[in-house]
C-alpha cells in the first residue's frame, strides 16, 4: 500500500521539455515530474506517487493531511508498534 504526503513546491524547471519541480517533504527534498498537474505553481501542495505529481492540494487541505499523519506516528510511537518481538 502507498501513503500519499503532501509536499510543497519549492522550484519549478523545465528539464529535456518536460516540466519539473524540486517538493519539500518537511525538510527533505526530492525531484518530481509535474507533466499531470500543469496548474501547480511554486508554494502549492502535491501529492506525488513514483516520481510523479498526480494531485494538487491547497494548504489547508494539505496541512490536515500533515496533522493527521502526525497524529498516527504519535499513537504508533505511543502504542509500542514497530518494535521487534525481541525487544518485547
């Protein structure tokens, strides 16, 4: 299964003819292809899935999605999951 994170837009190029951008993850960056959504502008929200953007967000859209994950890691963290069954 794969979890969409909104990252923001922080540069838009054009590289070989086809327009690209550089998405801030909350500090990490990657490289994504923007051919799908040709509407995004620098500082917009998108979801990107196998070095592609598929979805536009607004920030207000993407910042409950960002809370919302946060809330989860907090309760896995809280929960003990992910910890080996020997450390148990």
């Amino acid at each position: 299964m794969c979890l969409g994170i909104p990252g923001r837009v922080i540069e838009i190029y054009e590289q070989d003819g086809v327009r690209m951008g550089r998405i801030d993850y909350g500090g990490v960056v990657k490289e994504a292809c923007l051919a799908y959504v040709p509407e995004t502008q620098v500082d917009d929200y998108v979801i990107v899935h196998a070095g592609f953007a598929i979805s536009r967000l607004d920030e207000e859209e993407a910042e409950e999605t960002l809370a919302m994950l946060r809330e989860m890691a907090a309760l896995d963290e809280a929960s003990g999951a992910g910890k080996d069954e020997a450390s148990l």
